[in-house]
C-alpha cells in the first residue's frame, strides 16, 4: 500500500489594511505561529470568515509566484483579483483583533 501525503499549500497573510505581511509554508505554520487554531485560519482561506484577530488569510493558488518585494506592497484586493476570488472586506477602522469576522451570506 503507497501513501501520498499531500504536500503543504502556502498561506499568505495580509494585515487590516490589507497589505500582504507575511507568508508561512503551511496552514498549520501560520496557526501556531500566530497562537490561533488551523480551523481559525481555514476559515478565513475559505471564505467562511473574513478576518481572523484582524487579519486575512489567502492560500498561495498554483502559478503564482510571491517575491520579498511583494511584503508590505502587494494588497489583498489584487491578489484576490489575479486569482478570480470575489470576497468582502473590512473598513479598516471596522476590524478589531479579537475573534472571528464571519461572511454572512
């Protein structure tokens, strides 16, 4: 019997205003590197939820490629736009960092 164990899908993270501040190799990376659960953070990846402690959560989709000079520069509408994704966002003034910001449909 083979396994095939899936490999990990980057995740990318941008802060409340929308900028793209970090990128972690794995859901479960970004997770515990930010004290949340990985439920918390797929959430946000999936469209379940907007923001999670204020901050947005994107998994890195096939053929694009994310560069250090895109830290702090690229924003989450255009990102969001490059891979055919429509979500809502926040004010800025409207997220706060505690909790979940569920979609509501």
């Amino acid at each position: 019997m083979r396994l095939l164990l899936k490999q990990p899908t980057p995740i990318l993270v941008f802060n409340p205003l929308k900028r793209l501040i970090a990128v972690f190799n794995s859901l479960n990376g970004t997770a515990s590197a930010l004290g949340i659960t990985p439920q918390s953070v797929h959430y946000v990846c999936s469209g379940k939820c907007i923001t999670c402690n204020g901050l947005y959560f994107r998994q890195l989709k096939d053929g694009v490629t994310i560069t250090f000079e895109d830290l702090g520069k690229l924003k989450l509408q255009d990102y969001d736009k490059l891979c055919g994704i429509e979500r809502k966002y926040y004010k800025t003034g409207k997220i706060t960092r505690k909790g979940m910001k569920y979609n509501k449909h």
